[in-house]
C-alpha cells in the first residue's frame, strides 16, 4: 500500500494558493515553440490489445507512465517492484523514512529521517525544466500544483580547490568583474583593429563599443574597467551614502582560479535555465500520482525479478515476493531494471550477445547527497541574503543547495542540501560511513557559512544521508554516456531496441537522450509504447551520438 502524503495544513494551504497562482501553468497550451509533449496519455487507444499481458520491470516514472498507455490501449500490466514504493529514484525523504544501503563487504546500513514534521528533502530528481514539457503536461493533467525552483542566485557563493577556500566569493563578484576584463580587453582590440574588424563601418565600431561598455560596465571614455556595482556595493546605503561599487576581484585571481573548469556556468546550460519548477511539497507527488492512476493491484511491491527468459512465445519473468517464487509467461516485457542491477542480480536467457555484451559494460555513475535540518534559515538572514540556488565548493562535497521553497518559514526552519556530489566525487564522498559524510559536509559548509559549527543550528541527529549506488535495486544515480567512447553508442544503440520477437526493451531514463531526468524517463517509456502498439518497428534506425551524461547531470 502507498505510504500516505504527510502534509502539514499551511502546506496544503500553500498548494491551493499555488494553484490559482500558477494557473497558467497548469491548465495552459503549451506555446508553439516548446518541445513536443505526449500526447494521450489518459486518452484510451482507438486500436485495443484484446488483453496481451505485459510485465513492466520496476515501477518508477518510466514503468508508470508506460503502464497507464497501456492499460488504456487494452494490455493486461502488471508491475514488479523490487522495492517497497513505488518511484523509483524519485523519492521524497521525510520524517520515519528509512535510507538502507548495503556496502561492499555486503553489510546493511540503515538510517532514518528525523526531520520535523512537513519538512522533506528530494533526495532524486529535484528540479523540473520549463522546456521539460513532457513533465509540466503531467503535471498539468494530475493537477499536481508547481513552484519555482531557484537555480542560480547572485548571493551565491563560490570556492575552487585553487582559490577563495577560506573567503568565497559571490557569484556576482564573479560574474560581472569577468565580463568587465573580458569586456575592457575586447574594447581595447576593436579600437586597436582587430582581424574582420575591416567589414564593420565606423559607425557599427562606435556600437559594438558601445555593446561592450554596457556589457562589461566600462568607463564609458576611455573604456576601462575598475569595478561595477554590478558586483556588489562597498557600503550599505543610507540616506547619506549612495551605491558605491565594490573594489573588483584581481583578473589575475580569478585565472588562478580556473573557476569556469568547475561548473561556474551550469546555470546557463540549457538543461538548468530558467524557469525551473518544482512541485510544491516534494517531487514524489508525481510518482504517488501515477501510482493513483493505474487500476488498483497493478504494482506488486517487494517483488525482485532474477530472471527473465526470452521464449517463442513471449517472455519468462522470475521473481519473488512473501509469498514465495513465482515463474510466468507474458506477452511482453519492459525492463526498467537499473542496468548495474541487471547486470548484477537478473539472469538473462535467449538474449543476443550483443545485448549481454551491452549490459556487462554499460557504465553508470555514483551519486551522494547530505542534507541538513537547520533551527535557523541563515542564508536568509541579512548576512548571506541567499533565496535559493546552490553553492559551490573546492572539495568532495561539491554542492550547498538551498531550499527554493517556504522562504521566511515562521519556524526558521529548513532542510538544507549541504552536499551534493557525483562521479568521482560522488564514489568519495558515498564511500563514507554516514557519520564521516555529516563531518565532511559540516567542514565543507563552514568555509561557507559558520553557522555550520554550532550544533544547535545545524544538528548532525537531523541530518540524512543517501548514496544512490549502494541502495539495493538502484546502484547508480544515473547512466553514464560519453560521447567520446564509441563503445558507447554500440551500447546505447543495441539497448535501446527490442529483443526477441520484439516482446522485450529496457526503458528508463538511462536509455533517453537526458539520463538522470524524468522527462527521459517519460521520453523512453513513449518509445517502448511505440513499439509495442504502434508502427516502429522495422529496421534499426543508427544512433549518431549518445547522450553526455556528465554535462546533463552533474
């Protein structure tokens, strides 16, 4: 049985409201140049299955969405989950939940939210792009009320591993005292002649001059920069003190710092622009969502599958639940199965050897979050100022992301993300026994905020941690796909077709264009749907490049 939503009433307040603010939002067309969203996913099928069974392979948003197209087109699904939820890595921790990961010497590790009631941390995905219009029009559809998420401030702070480690710096110091050097050398050569310059008039020269004194803030005569207020002021105003900039950031301190190297300019990338949204009370909303819609007994709970044995007619799903083993013969399977897991745990028969091969090296990346409950919102203070967005750090705790939701909270609490690491970084810092991960987080936040060495503020008995590639039916936060490694699209394009008779796939977002995101999810589940009852098959279409799932997700 689904575990109930436990909300508090303000919050349920607070999603009425959201959803007259949002109105739009939610019930509006999308406009004519966002991304293709689906289409019918609650619309019955003109063409029926007469009743084809098809067994869906772990229950998060891919299965779901797959299985509520299919219901309706008249197959029979039924879902295994491994778990005892449903969701998959969309899961929302909130107080009594339980985090077990098992280790490598095969040890159990166990521990438990003791967030206040009505607070939550999404521990997987987080965040919804606006051009995700996949999601948004499920969202639309379940009435499920969004706001925004924050990606980026210019309160945010910042360290690199070769700079500012024990005096970060702002984002907007950084930010605009680049654009000023940048802006100041680029005026300098347009006045000097640079190589193509012949093609512009004098006029246009004047211009981009001009352009690049507004870009970079420059004295407008003689187009130099020494500061903006762009970065910041030296001085609180007053009545007698007017905006005076702050004194700029050495060039020569921000290319020691290399800080571009180290994802300075995520926010700008197109899966991070805004608008962002999130769905207010926490991100598995979605899941328990879809889990409402299908017909109840679809998802059976505490069900691993083993083994799955491709046959003439149809395919052979093992698995084993509290009521003992259980051995049956579907029409179609869609594997939803974390490739690590099937890889590791699911015996494979009749399959090609290019699919084994496929899934003995596919690669998927580690992934690890802290998360704090704090007594006090510091970041909002006067101090900091901080209303969201996320923090970077020089070391292995990477990320501070902070809450984009219940902002000037009159508890003057929050759950605060106070470390967010993947890939290498992520293999570290999840290597780490629960505790050593709270210290390491604590020391990372420190540099940024003092609040972090006092325990009142931020206690460690409030804190939870997860590591996504030692939870047991999931062992990897994402897929991992480079588009360098032509290995890689052998692999991505042999799993992303059929085998058998054309009665298996695996699914999931690690097999989409956005690993890591539920959009993708969504996306592959549409394409299994394709091939099984619509007009897709046929010959294998190449795969020109696969996804970079490093840029998609870290």
């Amino acid at each position: 049985m689904e575990k109930p939503h436990e909300g508090s009433s303000r919050r349920n307040f607070l999603g009425m409201a959201a959803s007259a603010t949002l109105l739009q939002v939610m019930t509006g067309v999308a406009p004519a140049h966002a991304e293709s969203a689906p289409t019918g996913l609650f619309t019955p099928s003109a063409r029926k299955a007469d009743g084809k069974t098809v067994a869906i392979l772990g229950a998060g948003v891919s299965g779901m969405t797959a299985a509520i197209k299919l219901i309706q087109a008249g197959y029979a699904v039924t879902i295994l989950e491994a778990q005892d939820r449903s969701g998959g890595r969309s899961f929302t921790v909130r107080r009594g939940d339980k985090i077990t990961e098992v280790w490598a010497d095969g040890s159990s590790r166990t521990v438990t939210c003791q967030f206040d009631q009505g607070l939550y941390l999404n521990a997987g995905p987080s965040r919804i792009p606006h051009h995700h219009q996949r999601v948004l029009s499920l969202c639309r559809r379940l009435r499920i009320p969004l706001e925004p998420y924050v990606m980026q401030t210019a309160a945010n702070l910042y360290q690199t591993d070769k700079m500012w480690q024990k005096s970060s710096r702002t984002n907007r110091r950084i930010t605009h005292d680049t654009r000023g050097y940048i802006a100041e050398y680029a005026a300098a050569a347009v006045k000097k002649g640079i190589p193509g310059s012949e093609t512009l008039t004098d006029a246009q020269r004047e211009k981009l001059l001009v352009l690049l004194s507004e870009f970079g803030q420059l004295d407008k005569t003689n187009h130099t920069y020494t500061g903006c207020t762009r970065a910041g002021r030296a001085k609180p105003l007053s009545v007698t003190q007017m905006a005076e900039k702050i004194d700029p950031l050495r060039l020569t301190d921000l290319l020691e710092s290399e800080f571009w190297n180290d994802q300075f300019y995520r926010g700008d990338d197109y899966e991070w622009q805004g608008t962002m949204f999130q769905p207010i009370g926490g991100m598995d909303i979605i899941a328990r969502s879809l889990a409402k819609s299908l017909p109840a007994g679809t998802i059976v709970l505490n069900s691993p599958v083993h083994a799955i044995r491709l046959a003439d007619d149809g395919v052979r799903v093992s698995w084993k639940d509290a009521r003992g083993t259980h051995d049956r013969t579907f029409d179609y399977c869609l594997s939803c199965i974390p490739l690590p897991v099937l890889r590791q745990q699911v015996d494979l028969v009749g399959f090609s050897t290019e699919f084994t091969w496929a899934v003995a090296n596919a690669q998927s990346a580690p992934a690890c979050k802290v998360a704090w409950q704090t007594n006090q919102r510091f970041w909002e203070s006067d101090r900091y100022q901080i209303y969201g967005g996320i923090s970077w750090f020089g070391n292995i705790a990477r990320q501070m992301v902070y809450p984009s939701n219940d902002f000037f909270a009159p508890s003057g609490k929050g759950v605060l993300t106070g470390a967010y690491a993947s890939y290498d970084s992520g293999a570290k810092l999840g290597d780490q026994p629960h505790a050593q991960r709270l210290a390491t987080a604590r020391a990372a936040g420190a540099t940024l905020h003092e609040e972090f060495l006092s325990q009142a503020i931020v206690p460690d008995r409030q804190a939870i941690s997860i590591a996504w590639h030692k939870i047991p039916y999931v062992l990897h936060g994402w897929a991992h796909w480079d588009p360098a490694l032509p290995d890689h699209k052998k692999i991505y394009q042999t799993l992303i077709y059929p085998q058998g008779n054309n009665n298996f796939l695996a699914i999931g977002d690690q097999l989409s264009p956005i690993p890591g995101w539920q959009e993708g999810a969504m996306m592959s589940a549409e394409w299994a749907f394709d091939w099984i009852h619509g007009n897709r098959r046929g010959a294998h279409a190449p795969v020109h490049q696969v996804p970079d799932s490093r840029a998609l997700t870290t």
